[in-house]
C-alpha cells in the first residue's frame, strides 16, 4: 500500500550503472532488525554514486559521476523517486559527492579537482547549471594519485556558516563561503603531505572533525573553530591493526549522534573499523575492526537512530547491515541484500 509505504523509514542506494548498478534503489527499513527490502529502481541517470536528502527530506539529489558532470533531482514524496526535470552540468567531471548548503547543491568534483554550486528553486527542483565554479590548484608526492587536485567530498559545517572541502590530490581541506551564489575561498588548511585525505565527519558538538585518509590507512584528528572558519589537525590514528597485508584504501566515515564512536571502512581489507574517541574527543583509539560482509565498501551510513551501520560494498554488488553494540560500539552482522555496483546508502 502506497500510503503505508510513505509512512515506514526509506534508505536510498546510489550505485554505478556502467559497472551494472540498477541507479537509485528504494528500499524500506525493518525498525527491528535494520533490515532493508528493495521496492523500486530507476535508471534514468548515469552512474548516480551519491546522494543527498533536501532538508525537507521531500527530494533526493543524484550526482553524475560523469566525464560530463551532471546533477540531478528526485521528488521523493511517493513510493518511487520520479526525476524532475533535465540533470544539469555541475561545470567540473567525475562529480564524486554532494551536499545542499544555502539553497544551493554543492559537487566535489573529483575528476577535475573542483567544488561546484548549483542554484535550488523554491520546490526544491534545479534552477539551472552551476552558479560557481571553485578550482582547486596543488599536487602531492604520491604519484599518480595526486598529479593534481582531486575534490572528493563537500559538506557544511554542523554551524550552517562555511562549506568544507576534501581533495586528495593536494593533501588539504579547503573552507568556503557562498554568497549571492558565489563560492568563495576562505581557508585551506595542509595535511600531512601524500596522506590522500577522501572524507571528513564532525564530533556532534561540533569542536573536532575526523579526516579519513585514502592514501594512508589513517584518520587526521582537527580541531574545528567554527566562529573562525578554521581546521587545524592535533593527530593522527591507524584504522587498522598493523601494517597492512595488501591493497588497503580507506572510504567511509561516519560518528555516532553521542559521538562516542567512530566507524571506517576499508577496500582491500574489505573490514569496518571501530574508534573510540576520547572525552574531549580529540584521540582517537582503534577498538576493533570487523568484516564488511562483502567486497570492496565504498561508503558507510547509519540510520537516523544510530543503531544500525550499512555497508555499501561496491564489488560484491550488496549493502550489507549491522546492529551496533551500545557498549563497545562493534557491529554485529545482521544481513545483506543484492544492490549491484553499490556505492552510497542514505535515509528519508
């Protein structure tokens, strides 16, 4: 039933459609279990690998992880996504995140190492191509990874007031403004150099954030001065235990809502890592590391609750799902279902 189907807890799931993704799924979520049953897919853009919820939560935003570069909206109000008009081009390639920041979509542009801001009208539909257009500039020493910049994630701040940027490419996090439409550089801050940082997640009090480092299995401890818009790193932590055994590629972050935990997970070793932060949570301690229960996870969400971590594990073509320890914060696996070339998962 269509009404009863609007009432339950959804989770979207982004994939890869040239590597057999189906596009967005729309799945319903057992509040027992975490469980997720898929009702519907639409293909209608190519390769939407990320998502992000309007903060009315009533349309869902798809990026095109294109050569081209592109953005595109759902309206979210039924039991299926249905595409409002054309996706538009997000001025930069290989689009690899988004987030919704002052009525605009911003796009990490990893392929051409740039942040992008598409206008939103009223209804939440795209107004048009990108307003502004923020070119990273800057390399690192690990080679071929870092010829150049490439933006991999672009976020908010949990105060509302700047835009966070992450480039691997340039070892560095960038803040922003955005103004009438205009994004605006206000300051970059340096990690350590060939660390590859991919994504970032904030302490719910909002006074540290955790950087994940693709290039070295690790995590940068920030510190986090909202009123200066600025980031400055106090550490570092492994996410693994010893050095690794093969290919190891760190991808997702997430922090529990009481910030008591941090999970990550890892390609190659294909585990999810438990950190414990401190009480002013700024060191980071690995508690455990687990299996993901598939190939290759690409991201890591929770449900809305924190009760729960989802895997979207690339390779193996599934989102697999853990209850999580109150005490200890380890998952405990719980199951999986086949979501082909998965590689985001998020919750209306």
């Amino acid at each position: 039933m269509v009404d009863g189907v609007r009432r339950q807890q959804r989770a979207f799931i982004g994939s890869f459609t040239a590597a057999g993704g189906l596009g967005v799924l729309t799945a319903t979520v057992d509040p027992v279990s975490g469980a997720l049953t898929v009702l519907s897919a639409v293909d209608g853009v190519p390769d939407p690998s990320y998502l992000a919820l309007s903060p009315a939560r009533d349309m869902l935003y798809a990026v095109s992880e294109t050569a081209e570069g592109a953005v595109a909206a759902y309206r979210v109000t039924g039991d299926k996504p249905e595409l409002t008009g054309e996706f538009v081009s997000v001025g930069g390639s290989g689009p690899t995140h988004l987030s919704v920041f002052a009525g605009h979509v911003l796009t990490a542009n990893y392929g051409s190492g740039s942040v992008s801001a598409v206008p939103v009208r009223a209804d939440g539909g795209l107004a048009g191509a990108a307003s502004s257009v923020l070119q990273h500039t800057g390399s690192g020493p690990h080679t071929p990874r870092q010829h150049g910049p490439h933006a991999h994630q672009v976020q908010p701040d949990p105060s509302g007031r700047w835009a966070v940027s992450i480039d691997l490419g340039t070892d560095s996090v960038r803040v922003c403004t955005l103004d009438d439409g205009k994004l605006t550089l206000h300051r970059e801050t340096a990690l350590r150099p060939g660390s590859g940082p991919r994504h970032l997640a904030f302490h719910p009090r909002g006074e540290h954030a955790y950087v994940l480092n693709e290039l070295a299995p690790t995590v940068t401890v920030c510190r986090w001065d909202a009123v200066a818009g600025a980031l400055r790193p106090v550490g570092e932590t492994p996410v693994l235990p010893g050095v690794p055994d093969g290919d190891a590629y760190p991808s997702g972050i997430v922090v529990s809502p009481d910030g008591r935990f941090v999970w990550t997970a890892t390609r190659g070793q294909d585990v999810v890592s438990v950190l414990a932060p401190d009480a002013v949570g700024e060191g980071l301690r690995l508690v455990a590391t687990v299996p993901c229960g598939g190939t290759w996870p690409r991201a890591l969400a929770l449900d809305p609750a924190g009760r729960f971590l989802y895997a979207a594990n690339e390779r193996s073509g599934d989102v697999t799902w853990f209850a999580l320890d109150a005490d200890t914060g380890v998952p405990r696996r719980g199951g999986k279902v086949d979501a082909p070339a998965a590689s985001c998962v998020i919750f209306g």
